[in-house]
C-alpha cells in the first residue's frame, strides 16, 4: 500500500476524449491500482486505456520498492570500513590459472548458450505483428497523438526496424508494447487534418457542447 504515486501527463492525454463518467472509471482504476494494486475491471475499451499507463504505473513501483528497501545493504565491513581479506601472492597465482583454464574450457557452450537464450527471449516480430492486428492498440494511440490510424501502423513498422537496428529485444509482448509507448512520445507525429466546419458539421456540434459542458448528441 502506497500514500502517493506520480500522475504523467500521457495519462490525461490517454483520458482527456472520454466521456465523463467513463473517465472518472478509469481514473479511479489508476488511482487503486497506483495506490493498492488492485487489478480493474474494466470493459475492453477502457482496458486497453489502461493498458497503455500500466507500464508507467509499475516502473514507478519499483523505484518505491527499492528505495524502501534502503538500496544493497552493505556486507563484509568492519567498524564502518571494508574487511581487508589477506590472500597469499601463490594462492592468487593459482585462482587466476584455475579460472582462465575454465574460461577456455567453456567458451564456446556460454556463446552458444547466450545465442540461445538472446533468441528465446527476443519475441519482437510476433509484438509486431500483434500490435498491428490490433485495432483497440491502434485506435487507442490515434486518438491520444491526435493522428490517423494509419500513420500509427506507419509508427509501429518504424518502432521496429528501429528495434532491429538497435538489436534491443524484449522478452515478452507487454515489453514490447511498454517500449512503444515511451519510445512514441519523442516522435514527429503527422497531426490529423483539420476540418472545417462545414466539412464536418456533427463533430463541430459536438465540440461546442463540449465547450459549453454538455454531452455529445447521439445519433
């Protein structure tokens, strides 16, 4: 349990479209979640809203985590100062010998090993895949950058060359996907075009209620 916990600004960007009262459900989600992890209940639509904060939300509870812990408690010292361990010039020889010869011995399985495992745990082409196949992620991010749906598939395909390029993997979806999220914000985003109001005269309806602080006509 938590007393406070930071509110980002992407998550107003992330809220600001909905209507009143699904906007105080989501908040109320973060702020429970923020303060005494509770996992929401939330329709899908509002899920995936949340879904786009939550990697803030839990990287803002490790850092409180740590710094209750007090950080790495400090060992071997005496009276304040490190221990110094006394270790005979021969038995130093020996250990560097002992530990080169296994070095040689073993090169080759940790290489292979570590190819392995770099593979295993790197799932970028299947995130890349899933997240341009979802509509909600898309919709989601179009509505929060104020673009097309189409310039964050354009967004998505460069995230992941540029991925690639920088041999970063993630080990699961949900990493992938947290990545995005801060990776999108520091992008050139191409704004969606304004209409006039002639062109669009139910969205220019809709604005001045908004204004004026009534609902949107449903039609």
């Amino acid at each position: 349990m938590r007393k406070s916990f930071i509110f980002y600004r992407t998550f107003f960007n992330a809220v600001q479209h909905l209507p009143d009262a699904e906007r105080l459900q989501i908040l109320m989600a973060i702020i429970r979640y923020a303060l005494d992890e509770d996992e929401p209940s939330l329709p899908p639509h509002l899920l995936a809203v949340f879904e786009v904060v939550r990697g803030n939300l839990d990287s803002s509870k490790e850092k409180y985590d740590r710094g209750k812990k007090g950080g790495r408690p400090a060992t071997g010292l005496d009276n304040g100062k490190p221990k110094s361990i006394q270790v005979s010039t021969t038995e130093n020889l020996n250990a560097f010998r002992l530990s080169q010869q296994k070095t040689n011995d073993n090169v080759n399985e940790n290489v292979n090993e570590n190819v392995n495992v770099n593979h295993n745990d790197n799932v970028n082409d299947n995130a890349h895949v899933t997240c341009k196949a979802d509509e909600a992620f898309i919709e989601l991010y179009a509505v929060q950058l104020q673009t097309t749906k189409n310039e964050i598939i354009r967004l998505i395909d460069f995230f992941h060359n540029h991925c690639t390029l920088t041999e970063k993997a993630h080990p699961t979806i949900a990493e992938y996907k947290r990545h995005f999220n801060h990776w999108v914000r520091y992008q050139d985003v191409k704004p969606l075009e304004k209409k006039q109001p002639w062109q669009d005269p139910d969205a220019y309806e809709d604005e001045w209620r908004r204004k004026l602080g009534k609902p949107p006509i449903q039609r």
